[in-house]
C-alpha cells in the first residue's frame, strides 16, 4: 500500500513509546507502535533516504518495508 500522507511524523507517544504516524491510501491517518527493533529499522530507513542524492527521493511513493 502506498503511503499517501503529505507528512510521516516518527516520535513518541505519552509513554515513551516509539510511534510513526501515516497515511497509507484511502485508510484514515493512523499511528503504528514500535518495538525498539522496529524503530531502529525505521530510523535507520530514513537515514538511508535524506542520505541519498536528492534525485532518487523523489522517485516517486514510498514502501515502508518490514524488518526480516
């Protein structure tokens, strides 16, 4: 499912718990809980893209993929 939101805001929720907060097609904006391997992976993935040369961030919706 593509990520439709305009915005992904990753923080943490009122206790202290890793959160990402979407829009994935034509759901209502919702809010994933992490688990610290989760968010590790999710930190890391947008490490990897604001690292990358500007043409290939905006390549075109972006695929969050799960950890293996």
């Amino acid at each position: 499912m593509d990520v439709t939101s305009p915005s992904i805001d990753v923080g943490t929720d009122d206790r202290g718990q890793a959160v990402v907060a979407l829009q994935a097609g034509s759901l209502p904006p919702f809010m994933l809980r992490l688990k610290d391997d989760e968010a590790r992976h999710v930190a890391n993935s947008l490490l990897e893209i604001l690292n990358a040369p500007r043409d290939v961030r905006s390549v075109g919706p972006v695929r969050l993929a799960t950890p293996a």
